[in-house]
C-alpha cells in the first residue's frame, strides 16, 4: 500500500462523519490516503466524496461479548497489516484498545483520543472497570501522543494510573467553524421552545427532560422539542416513558434528522441534563449560533458553559434544578441573555476551532 495511508478508527461511521468530517477532507485534500475503520451504518456512503476507503467492523459499542470481540479483533488486525498505514487515529474506547495493542505490537506509529469516559466507566462494574483500564493503560503505552477533549478526563486518566509518561494534549472536541453561521435571533419568537437534540441515553438527562417539560406543560405557553434515535437496549430511556410524553403532548419528538439548522432555527433554547461528556458538540454548535444554552455543571458541559456569565447551569440528575433553571431563563431579560450568548460565542469560537484542530493534526503529520 501507500505510504502515506492514514487509518481513522471508531465505533461506527456516523461518528467519523458527525465529528471527523472536517479533518478527514482536510488530509485527503493534502494527498493522504484515507482509510475510514468503523461498524458500517449508512454514513459511509456520506463519506464517499472524499474519495476514502471504507472497511466495516463491527464493534458493537456497548455490547461485551468474547466471540464478537475476538472476531473484530482478528478483522481489524488483518485490514490493518493490510494497510501498513503511515499512522492510526482512534477514537472511542473499543478502537482505542483493540487498535492501539494491534498497533502496538506490530510497530504502526498510533494516536489516541479519549472522546469521553463513556458507558464503561460511568456504568460498569468494578471488575469490568478495572479490566478496560488495565487493558486502556497497555493500549495507550505507545502511543505517539494522547488526546482528550476535556481536562477533566485527563486529570482522571493520571489519577487512576492509566497514563504513565505519555505525550498528552487537549483537543477541543469536534471544534467549530464560524465563518459561515447564521445566528439565530431568539427574540424574535413568538414562544419559547426548549429543544434537547441527543442520543435517548439514560446518561443524557432524557427522563429529566421528559419531566421538566411535563412540569411546564400545565402552563400552555412552551414547547418541549426533543430530537434523538431510539433504540431497544437496557441503556436507553424506557420506551414507555417517551411514548406517554408524546402521548400526552408534553413534547415533540423527532426520532432523527441531520438538518440540523432547521432545528436550531426552531429553538429559543439548547437544553443538554447530561451527566458527563467527553465535549459536546451539541454545545459548540448552538454557542456559535448564539443561542442561549441550559446544561450540567459536568465536565464536557461546564468546558462550554463556564459558569453562570455564559448559560445556565444545573445539577446533573435532577429533574428540579433543571426546572428550576428553566425558570431563570424564561425570567431573563433580553440584555441578560444577549451578554450570556455573546460571552459564549466569544469562549467557544477563540477556543475550539476546527482551525486549531486541523493545525494540531498537520503539526503531527509534518513531524513524520
């Protein structure tokens, strides 16, 4: 093969086109010969202008099996030998490990990003938690440098041992652009919509959403939007509980769409309960469109709504406090709510642009 092929690595390909997109186009346009590792889903094909190789593994995100493991692994390892990439990015916890002990092994220079702890070290059990950082500390061993989006899972990975004396650095997620947004101007609404776009996780603050807008529905005056793909699996919010709110109208909901300026154009508010994030995306989009933002005081949040001069800020895994900043917001004065968004939009656009991105990965390249 080349000598000049990268390999990108993650769960599955909506993720590469969702936060990588920009940066895969960037190094194709450079000359590099892409390849694109992930369970395929039907984003692939959205990949497909830019000109890159796409190979389907299926890691099953969440789902611990030691035949499927065993299979992914034996997959990836002979497309990556295939390969003989110049470099491997990997993304998420299982490319992380299965990638970065292939890599290891066979001497492929490899970078890893810890885009969030996740479901593993937020749910699991002690054992199963031990295990994945035993296996994340021999995995990230050689790597060329680690990156994490936010510091707080940095200060972790030290804390807990898994980082030795590894080459680290902050990457701001999926960064930014903000040459082209158009703001949305909220004051121009004849109502307030609340809108919360997300995976249906239990982790992301969905029943708590799904309760404050049941609290604010005997008032008849706000809209409760929520937007996100649901699937039938012990991690996501019971189905029940989703269909009596759309039932009963304390919500709108949209199982899943990539027009994502329509929503934002919809919205007088982004609403994101989550308990942790890596660094959401989310976030950053609504912050360069200027809208007013409610979020958890959690790491990944808290890196975008720094504290309350910038959004509005509640307790994760309460219903009542996020109801009860719900209320400061509808309280705000237009003058309070321009200063939180323009402060936002000022934090966000300075520190995550996808131009610092893309500089931190031709500064990689450009050492090789």
């Amino acid at each position: 093969m080349l000598v000049n092929s990268i390999i990108f690595i993650s769960n599955n390909f909506w993720t590469l086109y969702k936060f990588r997109f920009d940066i895969i186009q960037h190094l194709s346009r450079k000359g590099y010969d892409i390849h694109l590792i992930g369970e395929m889903d039907g984003y692939e094909a959205k990949l497909s202008s830019l000109n890159v190789k796409c190979h389907n593994v299926s890691f099953k995100g969440r789902e611990i099996n030691l035949f499927n493991e065993i299979k992914s692994i034996y997959k990836l390892l002979k497309i990556i030998r295939k390969i003989n990439p110049l470099i491997v990015f990997n993304f998420t916890i299982k490319p992380n490990i299965y990638s970065g002990l292939i890599c290891r092994y066979n001497k492929i220079r490899y970078v890893s990003m810890i885009t969030g702890l996740g479901f593993f070290f937020n749910n699991s059990k002690t054992i199963l938690k031990s295990m994945i950082k035993y296996l994340l500390k021999q995995s990230l061993q050689s790597s060329s440098i680690v990156w994490f989006t936010n510091k707080s899972d940095h200060e972790y990975f030290i804390k807990n041992k898994i980082l030795n004396k590894q080459n680290t650095d902050i990457i701001p997620g999926a960064g930014v652009k903000n040459n082209d947004t158009k703001f949305n101007n909220i004051f121009d609404k004849k109502e307030i919509t609340f809108l919360m776009i997300s995976r249906l996780l239990n982790e992301k603050g969905i029943s708590e959403y799904l309760q404050a807008a049941k609290y604010f529905y005997k008032y008849n005056k706000y809209k409760f939007l929520l937007v996100g793909k649901y699937e039938n699996d012990k991690h996501h919010i019971k189905r029940y509980l989703l269909d009596n709110s759309i039932r009963d109208t304390y919500i709108e909901y949209i199982d899943f769409t990539d027009d994502i300026d329509e929503l934002y154009s919809r919205a007088s508010c982004i609403v994101l309960p989550s308990y942790r994030e890596g660094l959401s995306t989310i976030l950053l989009e609504a912050a360069v469109r200027k809208l007013p933002i409610i979020t958890t005081d959690v790491p990944g949040c808290n890196d975008v709504i720094i504290d309350d001069e910038y959004g509005f800020l509640c307790e994760a895994a309460s219903a009542q406090s996020l109801v009860d900043t719900m209320k400061l917001f509808i309280k705000s004065s237009k003058e309070e709510l321009s200063s939180k968004v323009n402060k936002t939009y000022s934090h966000v656009t300075t520190n995550f642009s996808i131009d610092m991105i893309l500089k931190k990965y031709d500064k990689l390249l450009d050492n090789d």
